[in-house]
C-alpha cells in the first residue's frame, strides 16, 4: 500500500491482528499524503526477513520506520539494530494491557534508540504523526499540510458546544 507516490515510510507489524491499531497510523499518513508501506514481520516469527528489511530500508528510500508489536514486542529494537534511519515504536495492547509492549520497547539500551509512542491506536496515530514531523524537515510542502492539520484539531475542539 502506497500513497502520494514512492514510499517514505515503512510501517510494519508483528501481526495481522496489530492491524485493527497500526491502520492509525497508515490513516493519518493517508491525511498528509504521506507514501507509505505497510508489512507484517515478526522479529521472531519471520526474522530473516525483518533483517532483511531493516537493512534495505533506507537504501530503497524510506526516511523512517513504524514498528508496532505486542507482548514481548522487541520488533522495533530488531529493525533500530540494523538501520540507522529513525525507528517509531508502537506497543500493541496485549494480555498485559500493553504495558509489556510499552516497557519491551521504551526500554532499549544506550546506543541503539527507539522513538516509544502511547499504547494502541493513539500510538499509532501519532507514529504517522512524528514520521510526518520528520520528514517534514526537509518537505516544505508538507510541513504547510501538518500545520495546517494540526489547526484543524485546533478549530474542532474550540468549535465544540455542550449543552
Ligand atoms: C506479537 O505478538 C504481535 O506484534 C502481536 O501483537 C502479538 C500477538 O500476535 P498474534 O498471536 O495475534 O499473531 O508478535
């Protein structure tokens, strides 16, 4: 899946089932016409291929990655090892309501950093989000789409009226 042309991001899952969470993150780079790739790859599951993929991520041109995974999630670790290009981490709601995503992924070693987002969908949403602040830096055009964005949610919330 691709949007707004050659992919810019890579935004992969441990899971099919991180989906009903991770397309958050694939909707909002939908919002800000972001290209976008979207995988299922696990680091123990699949980990050749997560190896893989991390090491020619930026070589095929993606500027950032979204890993969102759940349980002992060290997805986003795995991809951090073998790329130097920005890694997002998403942890997925689990057994242990996330809170071991949260801590497998916020909690890597000096040397080798991931980008830890909230739990579940508000995570994700804001992956796309700061992959979009990234990319931003040297894309004026979008820069102008995430403001703009951004005074959206402004409007919403001051356009709001309780009875
Ligand atoms: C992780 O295990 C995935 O990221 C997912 O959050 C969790 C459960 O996966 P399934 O058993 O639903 O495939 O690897």
């Amino acid at each position: 899946m691709a949007t707004g042309g050659k992919p810019m991001v890579g935004v992969i899952m441990g899971s099919r089932s991180d989906w009903e969470y991770m397309a958050a993150a694939a909707e909002v780079m939908d919002e800000l016409q972001i290209g976008h790739e979207v995988r299922v790859l696990s680091a123990h599951r699949t980990p050749e291929q997560t190896l893989e993929y991390a090491a020619a991520a930026s070589g095929r041109g993606l500027k950032t990655i979204i890993a969102g995974a759940g349980g002992a999630a060290h997805l986003a670790g795995v991809i951090a090892a073998k790329t130097i290009l920005p890694v997002i981490g998403v942890p997925m709601p689990s057994a242990l309501n996330g809170l071991d995503s949260l801590l497998s992924i916020v909690q890597m070693p000096k040397g080798v950093p991931v980008a830890t987002m909230a739990i579940g969908k508000s995570g994700a949403a804001n992956a796309g989000l700061f992959a979009a602040a990234i990319i931003a830096l040297a894309d004026v055009g979008l820069a102008e789409r995430l403001t703009e964005w951004r005074a959206a949610r402004t409007r919403e919330v001051l356009e709001q009226r309780l009875p």
